[in-house]
C-alpha cells in the first residue's frame, strides 16, 4: 500500500494550499494546536482546501468538545485529538468526535449537511466518512495503545515523536534503537486492530520507517520548514553563483596582465 503524503500547515495559507495540491499531495494536515488558526480560518481553509481535492486533517487546539466537534462541522475529513493521556481519557474525548449513538458529538447544521435536515443514515455515513486518531505522544498512551485501537470510537491513531520520546526522558528526539523499536511496535499495534496509522517524518530514517511498517499518512513537510529551505537555498545558490562570477572574472583579469 502505497502512505500518502501530507503537508503540515501552521496558518491559513492559501497559497500555499494551492502549491501543495498543484504538487500531487494528497492530503494537508492543519496545525490548530501550536499554529495560528483560529475559527474563521478552519471555516474559510477546510472547503477551499477540500476543493483543490485535498484530504484534510486538523489537529485540534486541545482535547476538548469544542475544539474538536468544530473543524468537522466545517466539513474535515478527520480530527487529531493531541494530549491522550490514557485509555479512559480516549474515551471521553474521542467520543466528541463520532455522533450518537456511536459517541457524543453535538449535531449542527451546517456545512456536513448541506444546510439542511438529517436522518439516521446521515449520522451513520458522517460517522463512517469522518476520522477520529487520538495522538500517542505521553508514555500513559504508549502503555494503553491497544486499548485505545480496541475503542469504536477510534479510527486509528497518530504518533507525536517528538512529545513521546521527549516525555520519556530523553530531552529531545532521535532515530535511535529505541525510537525506532517503538515507532515499529506502534505501526504494527495499529494494523494489528485494522487501524490506520499517522506520523509526521521529517526525516528520511522516519519515513523509511513509516513506509515499510504501513502507515495510511505521513507527513513529510512544515510549512515554516518548506520556506526555511527554499529560502536559503535561494541565498546559497545566489551567493555561489556571484563568488564564481567574480573568481571567473578576477582570473580573466589575470590572465590579460600576463600578456
């Protein structure tokens, strides 16, 4: 199976949605957690980003019922739920994410339902088309993942390396024997349960890792990142083409005082 790939958005930049679609990513993922998004940029970005074909995944402000039953009233496909602590603490708050009875999301009219009434087999389909993927990032979930992929109300789940290995002692986040074993058991715990799985891999260690263990998504670059190397990389070859121009230029100067 082939992951799709994913770009990590921090603010409600619409340009960049184009040049991401416009790129053959398949999916956009929205940062409201540490970005700059507030309310009427899920609801302007969600249906612009929906029409360019992209899947779109918000990853909620916190783990609470507003912030996640809003950006899946404003139409996105899925809702990453950050800071799980533990198997009961998924169950509370995942269930904001799916409609009765399968779980306790508030009904609004809106967007979803095409600015008109419901009925059961709207609720069902809402249920089934949109995604609830609490993040394991604290060592509370790590221990409870199974327990987690086993609840109904889970789609699948998404893996915060960074969070999850820095909470566990190390300070920091590397690709060592642990990290990897981890993330591997986490990948495989997920397709085990017939669960998806979801990553950000920055690196290419991450991705190779994610690729060969199955995971549905994983994101490969932030927005912020994507202009600090673009950038740079303007300056750089601008800087190495103006040495060589003036080396090239001092050499024929050269070359004219010997003769």
């Amino acid at each position: 199976m082939k992951p799709n790939v994913a770009a990590w958005l921090s603010s409600p930049n619409f340009a960049a949605l184009e040049i991401i679609a416009r790129a053959g990513y398949v999916s956009v993922i929205f940062d409201a957690e540490h970005g700059t998004f507030d309310l009427n940029d899920l609801n302007r970005a969600i249906p612009f980003a929906k029409s360019l074909g992209l899947r779109v995944l918000v990853k909620a402000q916190a783990p609470e019922r507003a912030a996640i039953q809003q950006p899946l009233d404003f139409g996105a496909d899925g809702i990453i739920i950050p800071h799980i602590m533990d198997v009961e603490h998924a169950r509370e708050v995942c269930g904001y994410a799916k409609l009765p009875p399968l779980g306790d999301r508030s009904l609004a009219g809106g967007r979803t339902m095409e600015y008109g009434g419901f009925d059961g087999s709207w609720t069902t389909s809402q249920n089934s088309a949109t995604l609830c993927l609490p993040m394991i990032e604290h060592p509370e979930a790590l221990d409870d993942v199974a327990a987690i992929l086993a609840l109904d109300l889970v789609d699948g789940i998404f893996i915060g390396p960074g969070d999850l290995f820095a909470r566990r002692g190390g300070g920091g986040f590397q690709v060592l024997e642990f990290e990897e074993k981890t993330l591997r058991e986490l990948g495989r715990a997920a397709l085990a349960a017939e669960k998806l799985w979801m990553m950000p891999a920055w690196s290419e260690k991450e991705q190779q890792i994610a690729i060969e263990e199955g995971a549905d998504t994983i994101g490969v670059i932030q927005e912020y990142t994507a202009i600090r190397l673009s950038v740079e990389a303007a300056h750089t070859a601008f800087t190495d083409l103006t040495d060589r121009t003036r080396n090239e230029a001092h050499a024929s100067d050269r070359n004219k005082d010997t003769k």
